[in-house]
C-alpha cells in the first residue's frame, strides 16, 4: 500500500515504537507472512499486502481507512444549487 504525503503527515500522531510499513517481505526473514496474511513483529499486528509485497500496521491501517472514506457525492439538485 503507498502512501501519500498527505496520509504520511496524518498518520504521524501514531506511536513509533515499530515500522509503520515493512517492504519487500518476501525476500526477508519476514516472508512467511505471505503465507499466513500477516504477522506480528515487536508487539504490533501487520497485515500483508501481496499487491505491494508489503506488511502494514493494523492502526495504520485504521486511521487510513478513516482518511480514505470517500465523501458522498454532492447533488446539485438536491442541494438546491440548481
């Protein structure tokens, strides 16, 4: 999963005791977690994405699923603009 600046600057209040994002897991020690959808490394859960070879930080993970929600789509109709 990439991220953009925007969500790297959001996601700065989280702790940073572990990664927020580990990459390429399947050439390191890390790689069984290809096989099971995700590890837990230093006490924080990851999950794994195969899209990206890439294990990301539950939290991290729900505060950007927060950011990413996508607003409804404006009517102008309804809104009475038009």
């Amino acid at each position: 999963m990439l991220l953009t600046d925007e969500e790297l600057d959001a996601i700065q209040s989280l702790p940073r005791d572990t990664p927020y994002q580990i990459r390429n897991v399947s050439h390191g020690q890390l790689s069984i977690a290809r096989h099971y959808g995700g590890c837990r490394f230093n006490g924080a859960e990851y999950v794994y994405d195969p899209t990206d070879d890439t294990l990301t930080r539950n939290d991290v993970l729900r505060k950007l699923r927060g950011l990413r929600k996508k607003k409804p789509a404006q009517n102008p109709v309804l809104d009475g603009l038009l």
